[in-house]
C-alpha cells in the first residue's frame, strides 16, 4: 500500500493533487489544518479488513428471534394485563391431570375450574399507553402551526371581502393602521363612523375622536409638587427625563425647594450622573442604598417642596427589580409615579412595560424619543387602552428644551405627520384581521 501526504492552500487544491498524482482510486486515510493551508494523507491500493463470512443458519435463527420480538412487542401493545391469579399452564394441564380431574381430585378440579373460566373470560380491556411528552409536544406545535396558517389564510379571505365590497371602510383601516394604532382600538375608532359616506369626513372625525379619546394629564405634575418616581424599562431614557423637569422646575421657581434621589446603584455611574446634574441645578442629591433607605432619604428632604426620584431599569424577571417596585409601592400615596415610555418601542414591549410596572400604580406616562420614532400610534394605543394620561412628551437631548407637556391634539397630529400619506400594505391588512380573529377564538 503506498501512502503519501499532500499539502496545499485549500482543500480542493489539495483533493485536485491527489488526484492528479495517485489517480481516482486513491483513498484519503486523514485531513488537517496545518499552518498556511491542509494536509492530506492518501492510500493508494488501500485494502478494507475483510468482514467474517457469516455462519451457515444464522440468517434463520435471526430471522426467528424478529419473529419473536414483534410478537413480543404486539402483545405489549394490546394492553394485555394478568389475571389476579397466576394463569394456568395449559401445556402442563395435560391428559394425566384431566384423568385426576374426573376421579375427583380436588386439586385437579380446581385446576380445571380456573383454565375453563380463562377460556371463558373475555379479553382484557386495551388500555392505551399515553403518548409520550416529546410527542404531545410535536403534536400541539403541528395543532398550533395548523391554527395559524388557517388563520392567516382566513384573515387573508376578511381582508379581501371589506376591501372588495367596502372600499371606504378599507381605506380609513389602512390609514389608522399605518398609524400604528393597535387592530381592536382601530376598530373602535371605525364604529364611530359607520354612518359617515365621505372618506375625507370620515378621517377627520376619526382624528377628532383620536385626539378627544386620548388621556392626557391637565395640570402641570411638578408645579404640584411632592415626590415623582420615574419607572419604566431599561434604555426608557429615565435619567434623561428626570434631568429635563429638575431643569425645568428649577428655571421656573429657583432650586432652593427641589432635591433629586436616585435608587440605580446597579448601573455603573449611574449615581454620578445625576450627581454632575445636581452640581449644576445646584441641588442636592442621595442615593438609595444598604445604609439609606427610601424612607430615610424622603423624611430627609421633607422640607422640600418637589422631590425627584430615579429608579434603575432591571428586567422583568430580576428580583431586584421586584424589591425596587416593592419599596416604591410601600410609600403608598406619598409617591407619585411616572411610566417612562420610549415611542421608538414595539407595542408588545410597551405592554410588557405597563404589566411589569402597573404594580406601582403609575398616576401617568412620558413618552420619551419621540424624535427617533417612526410612528406613535403604539404609545397612544397603550395610552388609550390603559387609561394612563401623557403627562409629558421628549422629543430630543436637550435639557430641558427637549420636553413639553402632552397635548392630545398635537399629539394626533405629529402621528399623521409620521405616517405622512402612506397606507398599509395588503399583507400586513391580512395580518391584522388574522391577529383579530385569533384574539376572538382566544376570548
């Protein structure tokens, strides 16, 4: 046997020189990578150890044992179950106990009784063996599958119906749609204006009851003053807010009456932060740790007229996150709390937020990057939905420029500027009529 090795810079080089050298009929016996490239090592007349021939009836016997384990494996399946007693071997109740049997032997007899009521009995029940969990799992994902390709297809079949023989309705859905407003509260809005024939009519009413069915907070949350707590989810942009109303409050009534605490000792410089800020404010800041509680830091300030307070943004499933909310919710109504949402987030996401931190009883919201969002039909959905008043809107870095109070009016309106005159594809139509009737089969 001729052995040789090969190197080359990839490997189809180095297939093409074995080739090229040993022939096709040589085998390639290992392979590497090796510096600068491959190594191959090939065999040329390269002979496979010869297998055992096989014994003479063993493809009979194998055969037999087959039989036997299927038999086996059948009866398995039939559920067969023993009786209470041991069954009664019928090869052993041969003709020389029968003979016993009718002389009147006991033994014989009662042997006899029980092979004659097994002959008799019926067949046990089949139980059925449960499935196993891999396959209750395999069959509810292809059940699960199965329902939603149904009910896309059957949204698919909704969609075309409205916009092939109600063509105003499906365009005033496509609009509200592209707006980002949630399906079910689209479908509140186009209720309200069934009877109205005109399109045009019939968007500016929508926009009209948008913009009136939207909460906003009326009065202006710090010049009331107490003790705000901003929560909300990671990245929300909470730190940011907190900087623009301290700002905010400290240009209109001086910074002799406001202080700001911080409760984020989980991020790193994240207390500095709003220590750099307070130096500039010239207000004073704590931080909520192991030595200073929540209560302590609030009984300190309470010569203070407005008291700021920045939570951490934890995730969901983070205990820490629990035990914040916690001593947030203790205060009771001495705490006044703020949900700090981010217009640039999915709707999922601003749900996830509202249940994540409705624990704490959030008086109302902030919808921060407003100016990186492509639209805001998410937020005032949630906002809508919850019940939860805008009280603020940030629309940029600045501090504190970058803030204004929310308006519903022109809230409405910079979510059509968003939208701009685009429409809804018929796709995301079809999945939005899909999304409802999941949610009716759900409910």
């Amino acid at each position: 046997m001729r052995v040789k090795r090969f190197f080359a810079a990839d490997m189809r080089t180095a297939m093409k020189l074995v080739r090229d050298e040993m022939g096709a009929d040589a085998s390639i016996i290992a392979n590497r990578r090796v510096a600068g490239g491959v190594e191959l090592t090939a065999a040329l007349d390269y002979e496979a150890p010869q297998l055992t021939p096989p014994t003479p009836g063993l493809d009979l016997e194998l055969k037999k044992t087959q039989e036997r384990i299927i038999s086996a494996r059948a009866s398995l399946e039939e559920g067969e179950r023993p009786a209470d007693g041991p069954s009664v071997n019928r090869q052993l109740f041969g003709d020389s106990m029968r003979q016993a049997a009718e002389q009147g032997s006991p033994v014989a007899q009662g042997l006899l009784e029980r092979l004659n009521s097994e002959r008799a009995a019926p067949a046990a029940e089949v139980t059925s063996k449960p499935p196993a969990i891999d396959d209750l799992d395999a069959m509810r994902s292809e059940i699960a599958g199965l329902r939603g390709m149904l009910e896309s297809q059957l949204g698919g079949l909704a969609w075309g119906q409205v916009n092939q023989h109600q063509p105003r309705q499906a365009s005033l859905w496509r609009k509200l749609i592209h707006l980002g407003l949630p399906a079910e509260l689209c479908k509140q809005l186009l209720a309200k204006v069934a009877d109205v024939t005109d399109v045009r009519q019939a968007w500016r009413l929508l926009l009209a009851h948008l913009a009136q069915g939207l909460p906003v907070m009326r009065e202006e949350l710090i010049d009331r003053g107490g003790v705000i707590a901003l929560v909300g989810p990671t990245g929300a942009g909470k730190t940011t807010t907190l900087g623009k109303l301290a700002a905010r409050y400290v240009l209109k009534h001086g910074s002799q009456n406001v202080a700001l605490v911080t409760m984020d000792t989980y991020r790193i410089g994240a207390h500095e932060q709003l220590r750099t800020l307070g130096r500039i404010l010239n207000v004073p800041v704590r931080v909520v740790d192991e030595q200073n509680s929540l209560s302590e830091v609030l009984e300190e300030f309470g010569n203070k007229r407005l008291v700021l307070v920045d939570t951490a943004g934890l995730q969901a499933q983070d205990p820490q996150l629990r035990g914040q909310l916690s001593e947030l919710a203790a205060q009771g109504a001495r705490i006044s709390t703020l949900l700090v949402l981010a217009a640039t987030s999915q709707y999922r996401v601003l749900q996830a937020a509202w249940h994540n931190y409705r624990c704490c009883h959030p008086v109302g919201c902030i919808l921060t990057k407003v100016d990186e969002a492509a639209t805001l039909g998410e937020a005032l959905g949630l906002a809508m939905e919850q019940r939860l008043p805008v009280a603020y809107v940030a629309d940029g870095q600045r501090i504190p420029d970058d803030l204004s109070r929310g308006v519903g009016h022109q809230l409405v309106s910079r979510a059509v500027g968003l939208a701009g005159n685009e429409m809804a594809e018929d796709q995301t139509m079809a999945d939005v009529f899909a999304g409802i009737l999941h949610n009716q089969c759900a409910s």
